[in-house]
C-alpha cells in the first residue's frame, strides 16, 4: 500500500504530468473561455518550469556537496541503495543512470573506507533479477570478496531500505555509523528515514544529475521542454523530506 501510495504521489506532484493533463483537457475542451484560460495555464506552466538557469539553481542548492572521507578513517560497512540496474526482455542486467552509485561503492570499498558492503534493494525489474543479486555479481566481478557483500533483496523503498538494513546490521553486531551512498537528489530524504529508523549513517551523495554551469543569454529566457520533466523527482524528494520532518519518532 505504502508502495502505491508513493507511486500516486510522485505523479501528482509532477510538473511533466501537469503538462500532459492540461494538453488533454485543451484538446477535449468545447468552452472558447476554458480553452483560453488553459493556453495561459500551459504556458506559464512551461515558461516557469522550463527554465533551466531556475532549475540548475534550485537543484545545485538542494544536492549536498560532495563528501570526502579523510586518509586513514574507515568504517565498517557501507550501504548503497538499489535503483542502478535495468533489465532487457531477456532479462540481461546493464548499468543505468543511478550506477555512479555503485562506483563510488567499490571506489569507497577498494580504498578502505568502509569494510563490508551492504547492498539495500529487491526490485525485480518486471521477472528479472532483484537489484541488489545484480550490484552483488558485479561487486565479486571486480574481485570484491564475496564475504564482505551483505545482500539485502526484500525492500522496495526507501523505509524499507532502512529497517531491512538494520535488521541485518544488527545481526552483523557491525560498529556505526554506517557510510549511506545513494544518488544527491535522494541522499537528504534517505538519511532522515535511515535516522528515525535508529540507524546512524553519514551521508554520502554520488549520482549528481545537475551541475553548477555557465549560462547563456538564451537560457534566462528561452524555456527547455525537457526542463519541466527533471522537476518531479526534485519535488518528490523535497516535498517527502517535509512530510517525514512531520511525523514523529
């Protein structure tokens, strides 16, 4: 349910669903005077979200800046979150968007900064295999021992990513805090819910999707189309941090 839930959520809050219902709606419409009011609507919906400078500028401040860990400190585990696998129909594995994830992992893991790995995310990709089994054969492909990988294939969120997590930590009798590495946009929403689930981590972003750049005239004013798609996750993990700030525990 709570899976459902997200799912519904994160479309409604997303300014490229927005788009397309006002389109519909547009071309269905009989009255002259609602038409109006929706050409208006989409445009100022498409100036305003279109708008990378606005973008860029909202994102960079929203993504922490990278984190170093300093020579000679490690800790003993490292959790990353699933998400950075895709499947084919004959079910082959390939790296997605999100694999810088897993590079800073095994980048994090060969240089002795963390001991053990745990790799948090059971989605299976429609038939194929879970998430969390692919990160685990490419992790030993690359020479990691397969005794300091603890693979954990149940969650499909990021609540469950936390309390699955920490069920196998906790049997591990491992040292906190633990190193969190997940995607930029995701990691201050990821550490909260790891926090109220009573497992410390540090953070750790990896996967930055937007990048502090120069900008042309053009781009104060002329909006991008596909600008107003990158707006939905920004806003589902702002608008998720504030509802989880909320509750209590």
């Amino acid at each position: 349910m709570t899976k459902f839930l997200s799912t519904v959520f994160s479309w409604i809050i997303a300014p490229d669903n927005w788009l397309i219902a006002l389109l519909i709606w547009r071309l269905i419409a009989k009255s002259p005077v609602v038409r109006k009011r929706l050409n208006i609507s989409l445009l100022i919906l498409i100036v305003v979200f279109g708008n990378d400078f606005l973008y860029n500028k909202v994102v960079t401040a929203w993504q922490p800046k990278p984190v170093t860990i300093a020579e000679g400190v490690s800790y003993d585990a490292g959790i990353v979150l699933g998400g950075i696998s895709s499947f084919d129909k004959y079910k082959r594995g390939y790296m997605n968007t999100a694999s810088d994830r897993f590079i800073e992992t095994c980048v994090l893991y060969k240089t002795g900064k963390i001991k053990k790995i745990i790799v948090s995310g059971g989605s299976n990709h429609k038939g194929g295999p879970k998430d969390a089994r692919f990160q685990y054969q490419k992790m030993v492909e690359l020479g990691i021992p397969p005794a300091d990988i603890i693979v954990e294939d149940s969650s499909t969120n990021t609540f469950e990513n936390a309390s699955f997590s920490k069920a196998k930590l906790e049997t591990l009798k491992l040292t906190p805090p633990f190193v969190l590495i997940t995607s930029a946009m995701h990691v201050r929403r990821a550490e909260m819910v790891f926090k109220k689930a009573g497992l410390p981590v540090i953070p750790y972003p990896a996967d930055y999707r937007v990048f502090e750049k120069k900008f042309g005239f053009t781009d104060y004013f002329v909006p991008h189309l596909g600008t107003v798609f990158g707006w939905g996750g920004f806003l589902k993990e702002s608008v998720g941090l504030m509802g989880i700030s909320l509750l209590k525990g």
